[in-house]
C-alpha cells in the first residue's frame, strides 16, 4: 500500500517568531526538551531488552524442555515484551537510525510460509514473492535469487544477513517479534471468528514431534530470540550518551523538535490510524492486523497511543513502576498557549480512552481481528472511534508545529485515509 507524506507547511504568527530561540520558562527549554526526550527513548529501549532478554530465557527453557505450560510461558513473555517496545514507536518517524533499524524488529505482515509449514488454504505460490512458502525449517537449502543457499544452521547471522528480506522482497520477514510469534503461536485459521493461532507445544519436541524438524523449528525460535536481544542491544547503546541516535538528535535543537512532532504525528496519522488500522477495516481483513498470530493487536494499538502521549508530557512508567519525567513538550507549548496544549492533551487522553475501550472489549471476548470482520457494526463502530480519534489528534499536532515556527515537516499519510477508493484498485 502507497503510503503519502502529508507535508506540513505552516508559517507561524509572528508573535512566535524564534521561538525556539527563546526559553518558554526559567526551566523549560528546547533544548531541555530534546535532552529529555533522549532519555525517555533509553529507557524505553531499555525496559525493552530487558523484556526480551526474559523472553529470550522462557524460549530457551521452552526449548529445552518443551510442554504445554513453559509454550504458554514464552507466550506471556511475549505479550510483555510487547508493552515496552511499543512504546518506543514514536521514535521511529523522524529518527532516521531508528526508521533503518525498525524493520529488522518490527516488520509487518509477513509470508510465513517462508519460515515454517502453512495451512492448504495458504496456497503454494505468489507473484511477488518466490519465497512464499520456501519453508527454511523443514529445507536445509534454498535457492535465492537463482542462487543455492545452504540453510543447515540456522544462526543469527544466516536470519539476518540471508533470510531476512531475501530476494529483496519486504514480506520475507525472518527476524524480530512477528517471526517470533508465529513460531510461538502458529497461523490464526480463524478468520474473522474467535480464536487466535495454535501451534502444539509439540512442534518443538524431540520425542512427540508433530509437523516435523522439531529440531530445526526449535533451532530457528532460539536464534530468532537471541537476535531480538542483540539488536535492542545497539539501540540501546545508539541512545545512550555518545551514542549515535542521541548525537544526531542534540546537535540540533530545532531539527529535534521537528523530530518529535514528526514521530507523533505520523505515527498517529499514516501508520497508526492508517496503515494498521483504517485499511484493515476498510477491508474486513484479518490479515491486516497487526498481531494477527497472537490476536494481541488491540494492545498494540493502545501502547503505541500510550506512547506518543508519554512523548509529549515527558513521563513514562518503567517495567519496573519507576517513572521517568522531565522537561516536557507539553510545558513549551503550554508557555505559548495554554489552550493549545489542554486540547493537545485532552484529545491524546480522549484517543488512549478510545483505545482502552477498543482493549476492554478484547478481554471481554472479542479480539481485534472479530472487530474488523464485515457485518460486525459495533465492533467496526469501536474501531473507527479509535481511527477518529487518532486523526483528530494530528490535526493539534500540526497546530503545534505552527506555535513553535518549525516551517514544514512530513507527516506519514495513508491511502486508507487519504484516498480510501485506491485501496480497492
């Protein structure tokens, strides 16, 4: 799907003219702003690696040890692993380290046939991707691009720098969470009706093994976990002082302000309420969903709207229930105009309330894929909600870049939102 920048071109007042060159208090600075900013990013980071180094230890006791509960042991693991990290997406537009990084992580949806065996309803070939269902665990060599490609160890090196986007087609996701919650939890055969996916513990025993090379199935979730842990660890380091995320951000105070604006506001407009959720709805799909294995997505979907609030009051709660605050966007912009920055908050607390609703009705019974499915009139109204609440947000978020004298950035748009008959072209 196309995605549209949505260029923001604003002139400020004058009465704001050089904004950023002026302190909006004693305390609360541009710069001040930035710094916290970094600081947030690291502990998010943070409290991400060390949720995935939890995970990383029930997969490798799943693994040796295979059984119905340590399976559902890693599948928790998982679902906190989630919460932290999602966090961290706002980071993502306007942080070109982090844009670069993220799809070795985070990349979305994928042809899981390249990874492991798929369902008859599959199918067995696609247009664009002649990898569709090469199934690396069950062949210890794959021809990529007319080439033989010996996949007998499957490393974290052999995931990243072979499998992992091969062929240069984006949809061969080999790596990061959705490679590793399909092998916790298998393909979602459900559809639009309940349940999500259901992979046997036995898939992995040496002794019971169901669907064959348990050996290699097992070989392939430890090295995808390990990896997770190494590549969170470099972005930790690329925001801890000296790294390299942080020393582009602070070496322009201006340009970092850009940043966080661009972040929240693509994220809530392009991808959040466009890519992730309006198309999906548009379409009835399934497969459109985030974490569609896991039928985890309504939470994904409220911790990235956690997350950009938590960006502009300058305040995240750890894993561990500390919380980090600082100088805050909210207190530049309430220095300008108060009445801007209660209706910036009012509405990021109006989409997060959109959200927990859209999460209640998930524990309730009905997960995010059943919400979308067509003829689902409330659960669709309960989405939609969401989506209109996100657009709305961008719009303050815009206003904002105009208060500070920010001049133009991109904001990510959307077919689904912007051109929604292109869709079904």
């Amino acid at each position: 799907m196309m995605i549209v920048p949505r260029t923001v071109t604003l002139v400020a007042g004058l009465a704001f003219a050089g904004a950023l060159a002026l302190p909006a208090s004693a305390d609360v600075t541009p710069e001040a702003v930035v710094t916290h900013y970094a600081d947030l990013a690291l502990a998010k980071y943070e409290d991400s690696l060390i949720t995935a180094k939890a995970l990383d230890e029930a997969v490798d006791a799943f693994i040796a040890s295979p059984s119905a509960e340590a399976l559902q042991a890693a599948k928790d693991a998982w679902i906190a692993a989630r919460i932290p990290y999602q966090q961290t997406e706002v980071y993502r537009f306007g942080n070109a380290i982090v844009d670069d990084w993220e799809g070795r992580v985070n990349a979305w949806p994928l042809d899981e046939g390249l990874i492991d065996y798929v369902d008859a309803s599959y199918g067995t070939e696609s247009d664009e991707n002649g990898l569709y269902t090469a199934n690396v665990i069950a062949n210890a060599k794959l021809t990529i691009n007319g080439e033989e490609v010996d996949a007998s160890n499957i490393s974290p090196e052999f995931l990243s720098s072979v499998l992992h986007e091969a062929g240069e087609v984006e949809a061969n996701v080999a790596t990061g969470y959705h490679a590793i919650e399909f092998l916790l939890w298998g393909q979602d055969l459900n559809g639009t009706g309940p349940g999500a996916g259901n992979r046997p513990w036995t898939d992995y025993s040496t002794t019971e093994c169901t669907n064959g090379n348990c050996d290699r199935r097992a070989q392939y979730l430890a090295a995808a976990s390990d990896l997770l842990v190494a590549d969170l660890e470099e972005m930790v380091g690329n925001w801890q002082e000296g790294g390299a995320a942080r020393e582009e951000l602070m070496a322009d105070p201006q340009a970092g302000m850009s940043a966080i604006l661009t972040g929240m506001g693509s994220l809530s407009y392009g991808e959040l309420a466009g890519e992730r959720m309006k198309l999906g709805l548009l379409l009835h799909d399934p497969e459109e969903e985030h974490d569609c294995f896991s039928d985890n997505t309504d939470k994904s979907h409220l911790y990235d709207a956690v997350g950009i609030r938590n960006v502009y009051l300058g305040s995240y709660k750890r894993v561990d229930g500390s919380v980090v605050s600082g100088p805050s966007l909210s207190e530049l912009v309430a220095a300008r105009d108060a009445d801007l920055d209660a209706e910036l908050k009012g509405k990021l607390q109006a989409t997060v309330d959109a959200m927990t609703a859209m999460a209640a009705r998930a524990d309730a019974g009905e997960a995010y894929d059943q919400m979308i499915g067509e003829g689902n009139a409330e659960g669709n109204a309960i989405v939609q909600a969401a989506i209109d609440a996100l657009v709305d947000q961008t719009r303050s978020i815009e206003r904002v870049v105009t208060l500070l004298d920010l001049g133009s950035i991109e904001i990510e748009g959307s077919d689904s939102l912007d051109d929604p008959e292109a869709v079904f072209q």
